[in-house]
C-alpha cells in the first residue's frame, strides 16, 4: 500500500456511561449505553466498514462500549487498548495516529468528548454535505462517530488534513 492510498479514520464517543462513586476511568456503561453500542457496531457494518486498527482507550466505558460494538462487525480488527486516549487532547490523539504503520488502511478510535469532537473539527479542512453543520450542531453525543478521508502518510496526518464524510449520533 502507498503513501498515497486513501485512508480512513473513524472517531467514535464512548455510549452512554453511569455516573457512579467510581472513578471516572472506572465508569461503566448505563443501560442505554448497552443499547446503544451494538447499534453503533450494527451502522458501521451497514455502511460497508472494515477496520485494519482500532485503538481504544482504556476507560472502561469504551472497552465495553468496543466490546458490543465489534461484535456487529464481519471482522474483528486488531485493538489496542491505548492509555494515552484517556483525555487526550487533538494534538495527542493526533500523536497516536502519526504512530500507526502505513500498511494499515482504515482506523477506528474509540474514546472520549471532548477529544473525539475537537479531533473531527481540527482534521476536517473541508466536509461533504452538511456533516460538520450537524457535527457541531449536536455537540457529538455519546454513540457518535465522525468519519474523516485523507491521502498520505498516517506520519503526514496534522490539522486540516481530512475531509469530514460522515457523521452519525443514535439518537440526533
């Protein structure tokens, strides 16, 4: 595969979690949440997805939220369950993806708000439709993902590399 195939990133918010005496990296899914997360798996195979890499952070909220999403999927992708997601800002996150090998084509992050939302705005020079209108328009809420295209280098991905294709929310 070439520098210059075409790429995908997928950035998806965690589902609904409780709000517990845990700590916050402790958090589990609250019932929608559970609802919710295979739904997610369910739109992302619908819409043809395939992922090579997905990176999650280790909250457990988003491994359980990975965890039923997956399972929607017609194949598994490598995970790595990453602690560098857990807050991260954008230039953090996008750290992490100047790390990925080139030999990996599409990529799925699952992770936290305000990070994944921030992402999605920061790498979006340019959108199709009215994705980044109802982007920032919903605030991506938990379930969320956003769909980002760029050609390059995972190493060449910096703000306004991508285009904005899609953008979901189960319940907006």
């Amino acid at each position: 595969m070439s520098a210059d195939t075409p790429r995908r990133i997928v950035l998806l918010r965690h589902a609904k979690a409780e709000w517990s005496q845990e700590s916050d990296h402790e958090r589990p899914l609250a019932d929608r949440g559970r609802h919710d997360a295979p739904a997610v798996g369910r739109r992302l195979a619908s819409a043809g997805f395939t992922f090579d890499l997905a990176l999650c952070s280790t909250a457990v909220r988003t491994r359980e939220t990975w965890k039923l999403a997956v399972q929607e999927l017609p194949e598994r992708p490598r995970t790595v369950y990453e602690e560098r997601m857990y807050e991260a800002s954008p230039g953090e996150l996008i750290a992490l993806l100047n790390e990925i090998p080139d030999d990996v084509h599409d990529v799925v992050l699952i992770g936290h708000n305000p990070g994944m939302h921030a992402l999605a705005d920061v790498l979006a020079a340019d959108a199709e439709g009215d994705h980044l209108a109802r982007m920032n328009r919903s605030g991506f809420p938990t379930s969320a993902y956003a769909t980002l295209t760029f050609n390059g280098s995972w190493k060449s991905v910096e703000p306004g590399a991508g285009t904005l294709v899609d953008f979901w929310a189960p319940h907006a």
